[in-house]
C-alpha cells in the first residue's frame, strides 16, 4: 500500500504541496472518464492527444483528491481539498512508479516482445504454469507506455512469476519500457512487417526490440529469425528450430498436421518425445514452442511439459459482444478473470446504451485472499448495476458487502439450473469469469451463437482509428463521425456507443430510419440525416434527427410542417452544391434562399456544408479549393443575413488527411474511422476494423478433365483438391470474383477461387496447401487489392455484405 506521501517521495518531485498525506492510493488513473474509486485514484495529468490538464477539473468534480502535474502556473487553488505533486514530466514520473514497484518484487519476471502472438503466448505460459505456480500478467493487451506501467501498479508478492508484455510502434520506445520492465527472462516471439512504420528497417526494429533484454539472463526465441547477432553478448539463447544444429536447445524432429491438431516430435538433453497440440497452424506452432521452451529453461522436464500443453485449450482471446436471446446483449469475457481485466470489461459495459438493466456475472479468479477481496470489493462498490451474480465459494463474502443487489452460487452448475428463476430480459450481461468455472457454458446458452459467415468488427480498433484521426484536428474543430449504410456495413448502436463513449460531436445517417434505431438503443449524441424526404419528418421530430436541406421543395415543406405543428428554431443543416453535383443548393440560389430564411422562426440554421468530388486526388486539389471557396462564399452571405452563427464543415476522410487548411468548424470522418486507408498518410497509422470470415464446407479431389460449378466454367488441368466454402452472391461476395479472380486466405496461405461465384456459395482451389474441412477462411484478405480486382472500391465491397453476414463484436 502505497500513500501520497511515500509515492511523493519515490517521485523526487519539483514541488509538493499535501492537504492530507496519508491518503492511501489504490487506483491510478489518467482518463477522468474512467475513475472507478475516486478516494484512492491518483489522477496522472498525461500529456498525450490531449493534455490531462485539462481534465484535472473534471476528476476533481468525481472526488478524486490527488494529482500528479507538470504546469508550473497551474491553477491549484482551485483545487483546495487535493494533494499535488508537480514533476518535470508526467508520463517520466507514471513509469518511475511504475519501475519501483516492479523493484519490489523479487520473484522471476518474463518480458515478451515481438511482432505477433505476445498476447497469445502471455496467456498459453500462464495456463501453462497455473498448476503450480501463481502467475501474475499483464491484461489483454496491455503492452504500451501506458498499459506497462498500470499493469505494474498491481503487480504484488502474491506471485510466483510475473508475465509483461512489451509492444512498441515507434523507435526509442523499448528504453522506457525496459527501465519499468527489467525482465529477468526475455522472450522474442518473431519479426514481421507489424507496425513496420517508424522503423527504418527490420534490422533497426530488431535493434530496437532487443533492447528489453538488456538486464536479462535467459532469452527465448525461434532460431529460424537469427536474432543471435543482436542479443546483448553476456546473455543466454534458449532456442529450437527444425534444424540440426549445435546451438539449438529443442530440436523439432517432425511435425504432422491434421484435423485442427498437430503432433510434434521434439528432442531435448537426449530425450525424444511426441507432443500432441490442439492447434495445425504454423503461427499456433510456434507460439506453443515457445512456451515449452520457456517451460524447460525454468527446469521443467520435457515429459512435465508435454502433460501440461495436453491440457491446453483454443482460447477465444477476446471480449465479444453477442446478441442474446430475449433481446439481451452478452458481452463474453469468460476465459480470464483479474482485476485490470474486469475493468476494462466493465468499462465496456456502461459504454453499451441499448438497455438500461446491466448485469454482471462475475466468478472468482485465481489466488483470491484477503488483499484480493478488499480491491475487488472496491472495484465494484459503487458500479450502478442492476444486479450482480457471484459464482464461487470464495465470493461468498463478498455477497454480504455489497449493497447492489446480489445472488450467489457457489458453482456455476447450479447458476445454470436457475436460469428460468433468474429470467434475464433485456439486459446487457457481462459474463466474466476464469477458465475453471466455464463460464462460457453460460453464455452459450443465453447468446444467439451460429457458425455462418461473419464479419468480425473489433471495435477497440475502431476506437484506435478514431483517436488517429482526432489528433490530426486542431483544438476547437468538431468531429462529425459517419454511421450512414450501417456505419460502412459494419453495424449501427454497437458502433455509436463506442462513439458516444468517446465523445464525438455528430453522428450522421443516410435515412431517418437508421437514426431512429440509434435512439431507440440509447444513442443521445446530436444526429445528422442526409438527404430525407416529407414521409419523415414526423420521425425527425419525434427523435430529435436533424435534416439536411438540400433544395427549396424540401425546405419548404418542412418549414410547413413545422408551422403546423407548432414548433420554431427546429435544427437543420444546409447543404450547398459547390461542384459535386449531387444535392445542394447551387452558388447563385443563396440570395433567394436567404429570403426564405429571413422570413421564418420554424427552422434554426446549425450548419452550412458541402461534400468534396474529389478530396483524395493530388490532381484535382484545385477543384477541391474552387469548392471550399464557393462554401465560403455562400456561408458569408448567409451569416450577413441570418445574423446567428452556424458551423461551416466541407472536410471528408481524405480531406483530413491531406487537406488540413479546410477543417473549419468540423470535420465528417468516414472510410478511415473503419480502417481501410485511402490516402497513406504518413504517421497515421489506422488498425483493420472489420474482417469477413467463413469456413470451408467440403473438400475434394477431382481428376484432370472434370469441372468445377455452373456452366463448367472451372475446368481441371492437374489433379486437384477443391474446397467449397459458404459464401456467395447473395452475401455481397461479387460474381466478378469468379474464375480465379477472388483471393481468399487459409491459415496464412493464399487460394484462389475456381468457377462461378454462386448465390450461397464458391469453390476455392487449395491442391497447394495444407486445408481441412470446417477450417476458417478469410474472405478479403486484402480489401483493397480485392477492391482493385473488380474495378471498384473498399468502400461498395463493405458496404455491399449483406444483412444475412451475421456481425460480431470484439473488443481487443
Ligand atoms: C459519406 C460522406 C462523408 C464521408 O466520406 P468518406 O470519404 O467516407 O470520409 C462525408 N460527407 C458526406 C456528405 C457523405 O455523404
């Protein structure tokens, strides 16, 4: 337990100024949006895309009473209850914290880097050692400056290992890490072009990398990416490969895939064995390689090992948000519970808006003791939850503290035999528990769950895109976000609570329809319909949708309605044509505009606005400024006229990235909110939103003469293995994909289709690969190259996947 005044003088702050010093800190936060316990919060004044400063105020207001800054001139007397501790820098002073935290536990910690598979190797080497050994990791991926540094907050001598994951993007970053870090066991999972963007070079990014390892005894790694070179000389190399060779620790003897499993032989200090894994992909391979090796260095004998990797299981990694029967919303986190995990899965439950009722099904974790009981009962003191459901014996307790209503079971078994008693009911569920209480059994039987093609939308990465985007805008630009076509096919409340949490300004639909299933799903932001017409207005009104206007008929008309029902100063929003031709009013009709508008009370102009032809062509940037200058124009002559300010936004996407003159009031964030990268901008780095899987139906070989689907357009020239996979036409998968046109991916390897696209279905030739029925396929893997082989763009292949593509979310 640390209090302000033993952190203040961990800190060596510049100044201190104490109102109480015992003060006892529990939580650190640095988002006043996300204070859970503000007694015990000490709030980190970041400056990141935004300066935390800013939001010193706003944790105040929530009772948080201790402050850590760096402006010398900050205004703390208005801040007369809090403890300020003022640094040169902030985020310096959050990792020396950090690292002195990490100082006090004296037990082994493992630190992971590398390109892919951290997280997935975090989790398997903690199932892995739970047997025995207490093992305290980092949550879901929290890899950053930011996320290191809490994840070592709660780090404690509890434990028997620790696990951290360290992730970087930008050169200089891995020092700041291993200062915190200070692994004594490193690991370095592999090197692939992930986030190839800062660094110059793979060597540069290996260089990089390796320099979490520079206090490390042991390194573990896959000799095939020849880190050797880069290691720091004093260090040892734990290493396998399926090579004979002298320096390799497990030797990979043979490796036979089949049916979702592998089995590989592995030859270790003269011993051979056979281990069985559960997985047949190359990556999932390795990942378990790593492991064991991992296992063996800490002296585990390989025959220990292999019985403990038999036990392993597919882990679905992520938080996923399912429809559930009787119109609930399960949020399922059931494969691992702790405490900065449960945060972060209640975070994401009070950003759901659809219902009111929220409930949390929560099992016990791993080691719960004293210590452990005191925090999670201040974690979820004071959450508003309509009801919580324990499940465990160690909960037991816990159900006489809290004051929200509480059921208790000591296993999950008899919470399941209740399910008819406990009759949930539109409410949002969070089932989160750890992997031995199955929670997963629970929420397959309240989540409508089906093994179609999906589109997979991760909505963390939707986030992550939005705050690239938002640090480009100045302070004072407002963001606009498009959710029209299903927020770009990839859903529609599930996507505007994660932009309501975030705090856009605008939401804006194509049909009032879409903007009346956002407020009846709790969707309170400011909505912008494009193009309506007179059957809506009722539903305008009705759900506070605000119209544009695009002609005289229209407003006209709404001005009449608004007349008959009584109403003035209703919001609206004009649209001018300046070039794109579409809708608008045209340059020379302002005048007579003008004259309408004078004249009435029913209508308030909130903005003026057009939409670019062509924002993303170099070649045509001087259309784009003819266009900015005739929205000017016209929004000068109305202002003159009107008398009352509105707003002026003409900025899409690619306009944001590339146009940073025209922002004016707003900006509209469209395609790049959804990651598909228009116009490569240096710096901005978007993360993949939504992916299209489906998996293979049947597989078989066919002799050399035969043909493949309608009209036998798929002739067979060599012996071949054909895959059919359920997907097709009437999924929104093109008929132009056809005949070898359509790239789709299985386990890492790239097929191609043959024959016609069908309505339910295609065939893929896989005779070159290793592919097994039910196995998962990526439809697109390549949107844009998928988009350029049909002639057309990401933006119609999203948005053409058809409502029957069930979308799941994902948050992580
Ligand atoms: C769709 C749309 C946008 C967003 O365009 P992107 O290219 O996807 O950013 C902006 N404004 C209007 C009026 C639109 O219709």
């Amino acid at each position: 337990m640390y209090s302000i005044d033993s952190i203040g003088q961990i800190l060596r702050p510049k100044q201190i100024v104490l109102v109480s010093k015992d003060s006892v800190i529990t939580d650190l936060v640095y988002d006043s949006r996300k204070v859970a316990h503000a007694e015990g919060s000490l709030f980190f004044a970041l400056k990141a895309l935004r300066d935390g400063h800013r939001f010193v105020k706003d944790a105040y207001e929530k009772g948080v009473r201790s402050f850590i800054i760096s402006e010398d001139d900050f205004p703390v007397h208005n801040f007369p209850e809090a403890n300020f501790v003022w640094v040169a820098d902030v985020w310096q002073a959050l990792q020396q914290l950090a690292a002195h935290v990490r100082q006090q536990f004296e037990k082994p910690v493992i630190g992971i880097t590398g390109s892919n598979g951290k997280t997935v190797v975090k989790e398997w080497l903690t199932q892995l050692l739970a047997g025995d050994k207490k093992v305290y990791q980092s949550p879901k991926s929290y890899n950053s400056q930011l996320g290191v540094a809490l994840s070592l907050w709660n780090l404690s001598d509890d434990y028997d290992y620790a696990i951290i994951e360290a992730g970087i993007s930008m050169p200089e970053e891995m020092a700041h890490l291993e200062t915190m870090i200070k692994p004594d066991i490193g690991i370095f999972t592999n090197i692939g072009l992930a986030h190839a963007g800062g660094f110059a070079s793979k060597v540069a990014k290996i260089e990089e990398k390796v320099k979490l390892f520079a206090g490390s005894h042991t390194v573990i790694y896959p000799s095939k990416y020849g880190f050797a070179p880069y290691l720091p000389p004093a260090i040892t190399s734990f290493t396998f490969g399926d090579t004979a060779d002298d320096s390799l620790q497990v030797e990979v003897l043979d490796e036979e895939a089949r049916n979702q499993q592998s089995v590989l032989l592995l030859h270790y200090k003269g011993n051979t064995e056979k281990v069985r894994i559960p997985f047949s992909d190359k990556a999932s391979q390795e990942n378990i390689l790593i492991c064991i090796s991992t296992l063996l260095s800490l002296g585990y004998t390989l025959t220990d090992v292999i019985q403990r990797v038999g036990r392993l299981r597919p882990l679905e990694m992520r938080l996923q948000l399912l429809n559930g029967k009787n119109n609930c919303s399960i949020i399922d986190d059931s494969y691992s519970n702790d405490l900065a995990s449960l945060q972060i899965a209640l975070d994401f439950l009070h950003q759901q808006q659809q219902h009111d009722k929220k409930t949390l099904v929560l099992s016990e974790m791993e080691g719960m003791n004293a210590k452990l009981d005191e925090k999670l009962f201040k974690l979820l003191d004071g959450q508003s939850l309509y009801r919580i459901i324990l499940v465990g014996p160690a909960l037991a307790n816990l159900q006489q503290q809290l004051k929200q209503p509480v059921l208790y079971y000591a296993e999950t078994e008899a919470l399941i035999q209740d399910l008819d008693k406990l009759a949930f009911s539109q409410e949002s569920i969070l089932i989160k528990g750890s992997r031995t209480f199955h929670l997963e059994d629970l929420s397959q039987l309240l989540a409508d769950k089906s093994h179609e093609t999906v589109l997979e939308i991760n909505l963390q990465s939707l986030a992550h895109n939005l705050q690239q985007y938002r640090s480009l805008l100045p302070t004072g630009v407002k963001l606009m976000t498009m959710v029209k076509a299903f927020s770009y096919g990839s859903g529609s409340f599930e996507v505007a609570n994660l932009l309501q949490f975030n705090k856009v300004d605008y939401l804006t639909v194509a049909f009032a329809d879409e903007g009346v299933e956002l407020r009846q799903n709790g969707i309170e932001l400011p909505i912008m319909v494009l193009s309506p017409d007179e059957q809506v207005f009722d539903s305008l009104v009705r759900y506070k949708l605000e119209p544009e206007i695009y002609n005289f008929r229209i407003l006209n008309a709404f001005i009449a309605f608004l007349r008959r029902k009584s109403i003035a100063h209703y919001p609206i929003h004009l649209k001018m044509d300046t070039g794109m031709h579409r809708l608008g009013f045209l340059p020379n009709e302002v005048s007579s505009l003008v004259a309408v508008l004078d004249a009435v009370a029913e209508v308030q102009v909130k903005s003026v606005f057009s939409h670019l032809a062509a924002s993303g062509d170099p070649t045509q940037d001087e259309f784009t400024q003819l266009q900015v200058d005739r929205l000017n124009q016209a929004s000068a002559q109305l202002k003159d006229a009107l008398g009352y300010p509105f707003m002026r936004h003409i900025a899409n996407t690619s306009a944001i990235a590339r146009h940073p003159a025209i922002y004016m009031d707003m900006v509209r964030l469209g395609i790049g909110l959804y990651g598909v990268d228009m116009d490569h901008k240096e710096g901005l780095d978007l993360e993949p939103v939504s992916v299209l899987k489906t998996t293979i139906t049947q597989i078989k070989t066919l002799d050399v003469g035969e043909t493949v689907g309608y009209d036998r357009r798929g002739v067979i020239t060599r012996k071949s293995r054909i895959a059919t996979v359920k997907i097709g036409y009437a999924d929104g998968y093109n008929r132009h994909f056809g005949n070898g046109v359509g790239k789709m991916m299985i386990r890492g390897q790239e097929v191609a289709t043959i024959g016609s696209i069908c309505m339910d279905m295609c065939m893929l030739d896989v005779t070159d690969i290793v592919a097994n029925e039910e196995d998962e396929v990526l439809v697109f893997p390549d949107l844009q190259q998928a988009a350029q082989s049909i002639g057309t763009i990401p933006y119609e292949l999203l948005v053409s996947i058809s409502s029957r593509v069930k979308r799941v979310y994902f948050y992580g």
